[in-house]
C-alpha cells in the first residue's frame, strides 16, 4: 500500500473509531437513562403503596391485617393511580408470605394476565446490574424487545414477614423509542464517516501533491537523468524541502561526473595491467574483464560482461572451483596457484580473490590472475641484474689493487732514468719496480682466480652433512659447535668442493670473530619452494655498519695480512649455484650469514651463463 493510500485511510480510521466510540457512548447513555426510569418508576411505586399498608396496618388495631388491607379504600386507590398513571408499571399486587392475594385486581380476566405476567417477570435487580456494568451498549439486548421486570418489597408486622408487594414494569412501552434512538446514532454516525472520508481524500491529495512531486524528481534523479530541478512555490517546509533536494541534486550530478571520471580512469588502468584482472559482483556476474582476461579465459570481446561468470567459464572451470566457494560463503582467496589449458599447452597462474566492500555482505570479488612465467621470467631478469650489480660491487677493488703498482712503477722508472743519467747506482730502483711487477700479478692472478668461470660438477649433496663436515674441522678448542638441522632437508644439486670451501670461508671469518671463544651456530631450514636456508651465526664482535657494505668486495679486508679473497670467493661460489647471501651484524653482538640455495630449480642458467 502506498503513501498515496495509507494517509486516508490511517485519517479514516482514526476519525471513524473516534464517531463509532462517542456514538456508542451516547449511545449507552441513553440506555442507562431508560433503564433507570424503569427501576425508578417500579421502585417508586412500592414505596407508595409500602407507605399507604403501613399506614393501615398502624390503624387497624387487633383487627386481622389482610382484612384491614382489603377494606382500606385510600390503598385501594394508591394502587389504582399507581397503575393509571406510572408509566412503565403493568402490575402491581399485595400477596402474603403463602403467595395468597392480599388485594385483588377488580376482575377475573385481570387477575389471571397478572399471573401470566408474574411468571414471564425476571428480577429487576438484573437490569440495575446491566445498567452498573462497565460494558458499553450492554443494555441494548435487553431493552431492544419486550421485557418484564418485577420489584419487590416485604411488608412486616411485629418484625415477622407478613407480605410482599410487587410491582412489574415492562421495556415494551421503550421498545420503540430504543429503535428510533439506535437508528438515529447510527445514521448519524453514517453520515459523519462518509463526510470524513470525502474529508480525507481532499485532504491527503492536498497534503501528498508536494510529496509525490518530491517522489517523481527522486525517481528521476535515481535513474540517472540529468539535474533534476523541484518548484513547489510557497513559504512552508516542502518549499524549504524543494531548495535543498535541488542543492542536492546539483551535488549529486558533480559527485556523478567526477564518478564516472574516476570509473572511467580506473578501468582505462585495469586495462593496462598486463595481469588478468575481473570484476565480479556477489550474484556472480561477471562486471568487468580487461584483454588480457578475455583473452586467456576464451571470453567473447565485448558481450561478456552483464552474463553470469559461471555461464561464460562453464561449472568445472578451474577458476570457478577455486572463486565459486570464497563467492557464495563470502571470503577471500589470496595467493592460490593453479592452471589452466590441455596437457600440451598449460599455463599457471597464481590467483587472488579480494573482497569488495567492508561491510558484513561483500558487494563482490576483484580477481587478480598473475601469469607464473612471466613473474618468472621477471625475477631472472632482477636476479641476474642483482648478480651483476654485486659482481661490480666485487670489482671496485680492482681498479685500486692494479692502479697502486703501476703509479708506483711510473714514478720509480722516472727515478730510474734521472739516476741513470746521473751516474747514480740504478739497482734500488730497479728492485723495486720488480717488486711492484711482483705485486701486480699477485693481484692479476686472484682476479683471473675469481673471474674464472667454474665447470660446476652437481651431484646430489646432503646440506646436513655437509655442515656437520665443515663443523667438525674447526679447530679451535674454545669455539662450540651447535646444530640446528632441519631433518625434513632435501638435497641438492651442487658442487661439494666449491659448496664447502664458500661455507668453511664463512665460518672461519665467524670463528675468527670470536678471539675468546664462544659458540657458532650452524642451522638449516627448507623454505616455500625449491630453496634451502643456510644460517651462519657467531657471538662475535660484529662487524660495523661502514664495513658491512664493503665485505665482498675483491680485496677489502680488516685482518692484518689478509688477502680479502675468502669472503669474495665465496660470494661468487654461492652465485654459481643460483643462491644468494644476506648478511646482518652487530658490533658487539656477532654476526649471522643467511645463504639460500635452489633444490635444483635455476641452477641450469646460471651454468651456462657461467660457462
């Protein structure tokens, strides 16, 4: 039901129970009031005739109380007026305790209506308890037809019962005026809801026509029309109501452009991610695909979106498996792998589902399909281009190492000529520029030493093991060896010698981080996918932050008589196996050496690229 017709009709109701209500009432007021001059009237009548038989009875003496009563003409005559002239008494009779009449109506044919009356009479007091009772219009049963009540009241003499007198009034001389009054109340009640239901229809369109103007321009706005503007004239609230719904429907236009302006750059982004990327809603629809999306899920350019996603991929597509369930219960998939594509040509992907919306109910899914190869290919190229960087890093000593002999060389041969010309002794000088010659190839062979590509001989190598061999040959009696080795660890495809002389570098340069002694910790972990996690720990004295970015380098060493190639070396061994090296130090507090290696995935191009 609209407001259209709810306003009447609530106006109705509530104007019609409020007629029916004062015109039960009225109504039952006038019930009451007939009610009562019949119990008035019946009750005044006994006392009359109570008073004239007192009267009476006060005078007769010894003489025998029925026949005083019989011979009294002024009672006689009480009784006659009383039926003459009251209004609603049929009867009325003096009878003993015996029910014998005490004073006789003057005829056969009246006495014997009496006793038929007498028998039909019913208790006047259950017409005072009705006229009493609190239920509205509960008189009308009783005084809509004809009725007789009779009143009584005892007569004694000598305080003992002597008689009774009765008097029997009748609703049927009311009957009638009870009909008209009934009829009157309810035609009038008729006419005033009629009127107040024309009342209400004029009533509610003169209320409701701004309302429904107000309606109509919502309607509009909400179907997207242009600015919708509302004239409602005149100073009162819904002209108030007017100025501000067209303040906001010029907002919402604004906000709408500025929307569709936003919608339109972030699809035209969407687009341009090169990820598969869908929008679905939380009926399943399928909102929004980019090319790439159609493209690897086989969707029809341009007529996809709008069609439920489980029609387009079908009910056994992979992708409907994994988002079908987060889709219907209301969660999220995050980082999942699967794959799509016939044995021939299967491509995988890593898939995320994400939630739209933060309310209780999702609005529905963004879903992101990342294609595995080319995050793949990515992280070769950022691995290889970080393995040159650090290789770079490893030569930036070389240009120092090499460039001190030859100045040195230059400015002795300059030397040498001057003393040559001078007739001095030249063999000092010539000594040490063979010193310096002797210096340069040191420095040319630990670069060719460390530049020369390594022929990897890979066999299947247990890391365990491995740390337990290179653990057992420290030497040092106050360094203390403790393992942490991952049982579950599975091999490797590594080179032993090259594997074990970069690991025993480390742990030399952690036992020599420790002069007094102490504890080295020798710990492996299999990570997520194909990689092994070497952990190198000393409680060493650390090495400082200016020092830590410099320890790789070919050369750079602290150590008096260093040669500054154990660390480098090592470096260069964990790259040739496709591993990589992270380190975290501080002084005072020692020194952890993180070294991951692949099971056997990446190992191919990085020998090759080595060769």
């Amino acid at each position: 039901m609209g407001l259209r017709a709810k306003l009447p009709t609530t106006f109705l109701i509530l104007v019609t129970a409020a007629i029916v209500a004062v015109s039960v009432l009225y109504l039952d007021r006038m019930l009451r009031l007939m009610a009562h001059g019949l119990v008035t009237s019946a009750d005044r009548c006994s006392k009359e005739v109570f008073e004239q038989v007192r009267v009476a009875l006060s005078d007769a003496g010894s003489t025998e109380p029925a026949a005083v009563l019989r011979a009294d003409k002024a009672l006689n005559a009480a009784i006659g007026s009383a039926l003459a002239f009251s209004e609603y008494v049929v009867y009325l009779r003096v009878v003993s305790i015996d029910g014998r009449d005490l004073l006789r109506p003057d005829s056969e044919a009246d006495a014997q209506s009496y006793s038929k009356a007498e028998r039909a009479a019913l208790p006047i007091s259950d017409l005072e308890d009705l006229a009493a009772s609190n239920w509205p219009l509960g008189l009308l049963r009783a005084l809509w037809t004809d009725h007789l009540y009779e009143s009584s009241r005892t007569i004694e003499v000598n305080a003992k019962p002597f008689g009774t007198i009765r008097v029997g009034v009748s609703t049927g001389l009311i009957v009638n005026r009870v009909h008209q009054t009934t009829e009157s109340v309810a035609m009038i009640t008729l006419v005033a809801v009629i009127l107040t239901t024309v009342a209400a229809l004029f009533l509610s369109n003169l209320i409701l026509r701004p309302v429904l103007a107000v309606t109509t321009s919502m309607e509009q706005l909400a179907a997207g029309n242009a600015e919708v503007n509302l004239d409602l004239g005149g100073r009162d609230e819904f002209a108030n109501l007017a100025d501000k719904f067209n303040v906001l429907s010029r907002r919402i236009r604004a906000e709408r452009s500025r929307w569709e302006s936003e919608r339109g750059s972030i699809f035209d982004a969407l687009r341009s991610i090169r990820d598969l990327v869908m929008l679905i809603d939380s009926d399943g629809t399928l909102l929004f695909a980019n090319g790439e999306a159609q493209q690897v899920l086989e969707l029809p350019s341009g007529g996809a979106e709008g069609k439920p996603l489980r029609m387009l991929l079908g009910a056994d597509h992979p992708l409907m498996q994994l988002i079908g369930p987060a889709l219907a219960a209301g969660t999220e998939v995050r980082d999942v792998a699967f794959e799509i594509g016939d044995r021939f040509d299967r491509r995988r992907f890593l898939v995320s589902a994400l939630s739209l919306g933060a309310g209780r109910e999702s609005a529905g899914l963004l879903v992101i399909m990342r294609d595995l190869e080319q995050v793949r290919e990515l992280e070769s190229v950022v691995d290889q281009s970080s393995r040159l960087a650090r290789l770079g890093s490893l030569l930036s000593g070389v240009a120092h190492q090499i460039r001190t002999p030859l100045n040195v060389m230059t400015l002795q041969l300059e030397l040498l000529r001057q003393d040559l010309l001078g007739g001095r002794d030249a063999e000092p000088r010539i000594g040490r520029v063979s010193q310096e010659i002797a210096r340069l190839a040191k420095a040319i062979d630990a670069l060719m030493r460390f530049m020369r590509p390594e022929q990897l001989k890979r066999e299947d190598l247990a890391v365990n093991d491995l740390l337990r061999e290179i653990g057992t040959q420290v030497a040092r009696p106050n360094i203390r060896v403790e393992y942490q080795l991952d049982p579950t660890l599975p091999p490797i495809k590594a080179d032993h010698d090259l594997l074990s002389e970069a690991l025993r570098n480390m742990v030399n340069n952690g036992v020599e981080a420790m002069p007094e002694g102490g504890v080295l910790t020798l710990r492996s972990a299999h990570r997520q996918g194909d990689t092994v996690e070497i952990d190198i720990k000393d409680r060493g004295i650390g090495i400082s932050e200016e020092n830590l970015k410099r320890i790789f380098n070919l050369y750079f060493t602290t150590k008096e008589g260093g040669s500054g190639l154990g660390l480098s070396l090592a470096l260069r061994a964990i790259d040739l196996h496709g591993g990589s090296v992270a380190v975290d130090s501080k002084v005072g507090a020692g020194t952890t050496f993180r070294i991951q290696l692949p099971t056997g995935a990446g190992a191919t191009l990085v020998d090759a690229q080595a060769s």
